[in-house]
C-alpha cells in the first residue's frame, strides 16, 4: 500500500478494498445498537451487538466446542468433495461415453435438496458425524465436478496443436497442459464449495436434531431456540458467519498465491 | 497470361533458376496429389502438386477461405491428406525430428502458456523431447537472444506488448534449430510498424540460418518483401492459381522496401490477386 499524495482517498487502493467495506459494516452495527438502545428493546428480543459480545464471552467454552464439532464436519466434507470432484472430472474428460454416462448423475446431486436427503443418510449411516460429513460433501461436490471438468477441457486449442505436433505423450499433456490450464477454474470451484461445505455441515446437523451426540452450532442454535435463548442464537450464528468469511478468505489467499502472477481473476486492478 | 509485369517471373510452367539456383536444391517438402475434403463434405483443397527446396521462403496468399492454413496444416502434418501424399525430406513423418529434419510451426496467435514464464515458456519443446535444463538453458538464452527478448526470459507473457508474445513464439520456434519453419499469418494481428520490424529480423534470420520457409500472409507487401516465391491460391476449390519468383537478393532490408522495383512487384502480384478473387467466386 502506497500512500500517494495526489489521488483522492476514494480512489486509492487500500481503502476501496478495506476500509470502505469496514466502515460500512461499523456503521451499521452503530446504528443497530442505536436503534436497540433508544426504543429500550430487551435483550431476550432482539439483543445488541455488545449484548450478543457478552454472551459469546460468557458461552465461550460451549461455543467453542461447537465450533470446533461443526469445522470437524465441515473440513472433512470439503476434503471429500475435492477428492471426488477432481477424480470425477479426471474420469469425465478421458471419454464423451464417460461423461455423457455420467453427468447426469452428478447433476442429480445438484438438483435435490440436501434438507430431503439428508434424513435417508442419517437414518443409513451409523456414525452421526460421519452422515452429517455425507451429507455436507453431497452439497460441496457439485461446483468442483463442474469446475474441474470444465477447465480440463477448456485448453487453447492452439496449445494442444503445439503438443501434439512435438509428440508430447498424454502423461505430459495433462501435467503441463490440461492441469494447469484447468487450475484457475478448480480455484473458482474451491471459492464456491468451501462455503457449501459449511451449509452442508449446518443444515446436516439441524436435520439430525437435538439426537446426534455430535453437538455443532446448529444444535447449539436448536437448543437455544428451545429455551427462547435469542442472544445465544446471535452469538452461534456469529460465529458461523465469521466461519464462513474465514473459508472464504483461505480460498482467495490460497488462489492468489497460486494464480497471483498470471491469470485475471488473481490479479490486483493495475492502475 | 497477360497481367505479368517483365520483372515478375512465371515460374509454374517450367521452374526457371532464379540467382541462387534453387533449382539444384533438394526437395524439403513435396506436395504429391494432395487433397483435402473435410469431414464434413467440403472440398478444402483441390489436389496440388508442389515442391519447396531447401533454403526457399514460400509465402502462401491468396482471398480468406482458399486453403492457405489448410495446406500449411497438411505440410505440418496436423490434418492427413485425404488423397495424395506428402513428403519430408523425401520420407515419411515418422523421421522428421530427427537431426536435419526439424520442423516447427509459429501460428498466427503466440499461443504462449500464461502460466508459464518467458523462458519456460521457449524451453517447452525441449522440455517435451526431454532435454534436460542444464543442456536446455543456453539454447533458450541463445534462442531469445535472437528475437531481440534476451532481458526478458523471468517475465510472464501478460507483462509483454502483442509484438514481444510474437517474437516469444518464434523463440519457442527456433529453440529446436529447424529446418524448415512454418508460419501460419504470424504478424497478422500486428500493428504495420511492428510487423515491418519483424519481418526485418526474419529475413534476417531465415537467411543466416539457412531455413527453409512456408508463410501465410495475407499482406501483398510482407509477400513481397520476404518471399523468394510466392504462391497465389484461389479458392472454390482451393488451389494454386499463379506462381512468382521474386529475385532479389538476401538479406533484404529498408532499401529494397523503398525501391522502385518492389513498388512494381507489389502492383503485379495485386493484379494477380483480384485476378485470384475473381476467379474464387463459387459458380453453383
Ligand atoms: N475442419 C474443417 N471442417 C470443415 N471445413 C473446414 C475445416 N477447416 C477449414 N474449413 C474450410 O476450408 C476452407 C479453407 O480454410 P482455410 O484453410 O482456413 O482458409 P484460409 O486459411 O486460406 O483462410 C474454408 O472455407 C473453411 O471454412
Ligand atoms: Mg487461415
């Protein structure tokens, strides 16, 4: 970040990309805490912002558990859809009979709501936490299937002439081509699944109920629903939420470490 | 035929020596009876006969859509003939590649990987042939040294002008030391000042290397200026419609541009080419 003297703040770098976004987010909790404290709403209705910070300070422990029950889930899910997505798209792009076989299929997981099939596979595996991971990668595999297939075969034609005429073997087309070539489009589908992931493992859980022994956040969020526990709900949900941002971040990062120096949707606005 | 100017010289008849005698050359490519009808039913290329020798620099021009890529594609065995056959150094595909018998082909985009730096980039056809990058790291240097980038092997593609990705992709070209070099419009997309200054370095080139070249252009004065022939297509069906010799010495450079000489050669191959345009109308 180099501050110039000569730009005006609106157009510098830095603050369109931060400091414009947090402002907006403080302003808006200000006005949140405002509105709370002005019309002297309880907090067992509609908690504060510093309100739902105590209570997060004061259900730390549970919470943290939780958290760390439903990241359990939600990591092992994303590993488990990466790992399938890619060897599905690997597979798709060896034949047209393969992939006109088969795609249909993993359309078909796309189409059908988790909320509908999750109850069969808890019901169908034993281990709570292993159906809830099921469950979450059955939403997250989709975006990497597709991603990957696509970006396998989206390969300059020119390029592949280019090989082809240098009698390169197919090992050496797909690890200095194809792979490459389809790298920025599996970014683009990690982006997407990583947060289905998380969606998976909660929506999972609420489906499982108050049963499963495995208590993640949403159970936490059922429990306190049940005893009217508003604050506490905020505070689950908070934490799902900075979750989420945090996955988020790790995809971007992980992108532009790895895309940063070639391809445009890495690349910082030159100006 | 009567638009022939007295320093064009019709060489489809009977071959005429021009200074060099190419005549006496080996053959580098012989076109036998090739023809190309796509998959599809169209009819690319009517069956042409055409010999290149050793040290030639063909251009190919002709109106968009008479076989130029197609015939080039042919000659570098990325399409197979549909009748016909072709011939490498008087033998098949399967020993070009071998030392003396090299080919490579610059297309009309630079086709870099993006991914990929400027040196990796040149070094990937020794990398597929399996070079190891001890070996390989002076003949990239030298390779770029040549096209004028020698300063510019760690940067990416997306850092370089339009011209620089172009001259990157004759790099990647001459890095296997060819023999024969096949360009498919490779400055077409090139503003006139950048082209010029390419086609400088590459008569340049081709005439210190001793190469032999096949050239898709569609620029009557790229033609001219590099060509020691050139060969005027029609289309429907594609075929070669006249022949020229251009007979002046190599390496040509600014003073022949200018010249009277080349103002003429340019005047007759346009009369040549509405002539081919004419004659490409479809009659059905
Ligand atoms: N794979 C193909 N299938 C069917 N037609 C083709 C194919 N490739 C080229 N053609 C047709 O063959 C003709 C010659 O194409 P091309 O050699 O690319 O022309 P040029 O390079 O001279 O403009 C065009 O009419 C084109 O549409
Ligand atoms: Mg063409």
């Amino acid at each position: 970040m180099r501050p110039s003297i000569k730009k005006p703040l609106m157009g510098q770098e830095w603050f369109v990309r931060f400091a414009s976004p947090a402002l907006v987010g403080v302003l808006l909790l200000a006005v949140w805490q405002a509105a709370c404290r002005m019309n002297e709403v309880p907090v067992y209705l509609f908690p504060a912002p510093t309100d739902i910070m105590a209570t997060l300070a004061r259900e730390w422990p549970a919470l943290i558990g939780a958290l760390g029950s439903t990241l359990a889930v939600t990591l092992k899910a994303f590993a488990l859809a990466v790992l399938f997505g890619t060897g599905l798209a690997f597979l798709f792009v060896q034949s047209r009979f393969i992939e006109f076989s088969l795609f249909p299929y993993a359309i078909l997981l796309q189409v059908t709501p988790i909320a509908a099939v999750a109850p069969l596979i808890i019901i169908l595996v034993k281990d709570t936490s292993t159906a809830l991971t099921v469950c979450a990668a059955v939403i997250a595999v989709f975006p990497i299937i597709s991603n990957t297939t696509l970006g396998l075969k989206s390969v300059d034609p020119g390029l592949l002439s280019f090989f082809r005429m240098n009698k390169a073997g197919r090992l050496q087309t797909l690890w200095r081509l194809r792979i490459p070539s389809a790298l920025p489009f599996f970014l683009a589908g990690l982006r997407i699944s990583c947060g289905l992931s998380l969606i998976g493992a909660v929506v999972a859980e609420f489906v499982a109920g108050t049963g499963g022994r495995s208590a993640g956040l949403a159970y936490e969020i059922l429990q306190s629903s049940f005893q009217l526990d508003i604050p506490r709900m905020f505070a689950a949900l908070f934490l799902i939420t900075v979750t989420g941002i945090g996955l988020f971040l790790l995809m971007a990062g992980l992108s532009r470490l790895l895309l940063g120096h070639w391809h445009e949707s890495a690349m910082e606005s030159e100006s | 035929m009567k638009h022939q100017e007295a320093s064009l010289r019709v060489v489809s008849a009977s071959p005429a020596p021009t200074a060099a005698d190419p005549a006496e050359a080996p053959p580098v490519v012989d076109i036998l009876s090739a023809e190309k009808v796509f998959a599809n039913g169209m009819r690319g290329l009517a069956p042409i006969d055409l010999t290149i020798r050793q040290g030639e620099f063909v251009s190919l021009i002709g109106p968009s859509g008479c076989g130029k890529s197609t015939l080039l594609k042919l000659v570098a065995n990325l399409h197979q003939p549909s009748d016909g056959r072709i011939a490498w150094w008087r033998g098949d595909f399967r020993r070009v590649g071998e030392a003396g018998r090299r080919l490579a082909f610059v297309f009309q985009d630079p086709t870099l990987m993006p991914w990929a730096r400027v040196d990796a980039n040149v070094r990937l056809p020794l990398d597929l042939a399996g070079v190891p990058r001890a070996g390989a790291a002076p003949r990239v240097a030298a390779a770029l040294e040549q096209v004028g980038l020698g300063r510019h092997g760690r940067h990416y593609p997306r850092q370089l002008s339009g011209g620089m990705r172009m001259r990157v992709s004759i790099a990647r070209a001459l890095v296997t030391e060819p023999n024969l070099l096949l360009m498919d419009e490779p400055f077409g997309a090139l503003d006139e000042f950048t082209r010029n200054k390419l086609d400088d370095d590459l008569v340049q080139l081709s005439w210190e290397r001793q190469l032999t070249t096949v050239f898709v252009t569609h620029s009557i004065y790229e033609a001219v200026f590099l060509s020691t022939r050139v060969i005027v297509m029609a289309a429907n069906p594609g075929r070669v419609f006249h022949e020229f010799a251009i007979d002046e010495p190599m390496p040509r450079g600014d003073a022949f541009r200018g010249s009277a000489r080349f103002a003429e050669l340019c005047r007759g191959l346009s009369a040549v080419l509405t002539e081919a345009s004419i004659a490409s109308q479809r009659r059905d």
